[in-house]
C-alpha cells in the first residue's frame, strides 16, 4: 500500500489532481465492503469528504440499485441482546417466586 508520504502535496497541486474513473470504482467498492471508510480514504488520498460522497453517488451499485445500506454497530446489537437476557432472567426469576408462594 502507498505511504501517505508519497501523496503529500501543496493545495495547488492537490488541485489539479484527476483520478480514473476505474480508480474511483475502485474506492468506492471497498467502501461498500467496508474495507475502508470515507474519512480514512478521504485522508489517505488529501481528497475532501465531499468528493468521496460524489464518488459514492455516482458510482454506487447500492445507490443505483435504490437500496440503503443500514450500519449497525456489533455494540448495539450486543447491547439489545444482554438487555433481553436481563428481561427473561427477571421474569423467569418472577414466575418461580409466584410457583412457590402458589405451593
């Protein structure tokens, strides 16, 4: 992979830089598989967020698919699973104080 060194260049030559179009299929391809992410692309080549976005809706097979891509964090959903098996633990724990008063 290129070091960010190679890259490093005043704002007027960062300017008058073009990438391919095959490039910018490229990048965008591994963002839809989550191998980087736009801030981290956007810094990598000292391109604005706002043109990885342009990248993304022009090139998207998501977008041009109509579909959404719903992120959702493994944390999240760990959450809501340990907040379920406190539920169930509470009412399991419920249900046999009411089995043995009943006795």
């Amino acid at each position: 992979m290129a070091k960010r060194e190679q890259f490093k260049q005043t704002r007027q030559e960062r300017q008058n830089r073009y990438f391919s179009e095959a490039f910018k299929k490229a990048k965008v391809e591994d963002i839809e598989k989550g191998l980087v992410g736009i801030l981290e692309l956007a810094r990598e080549y000292e391109v604005t967020r706002s043109a990885v976005y342009k990248w993304i809706y022009k090139y998207s097979r998501m977008r041009k698919k109509k579909e959404k891509v719903v992120v959702e964090n493994d944390s999240d959903t760990r959450k809501l699973q340990l907040m379920k098996e406190k539920v169930n633990i509470y009412i399991t724990s419920k249900q046999k104080k009411v089995n043995t008063i009943q006795a």
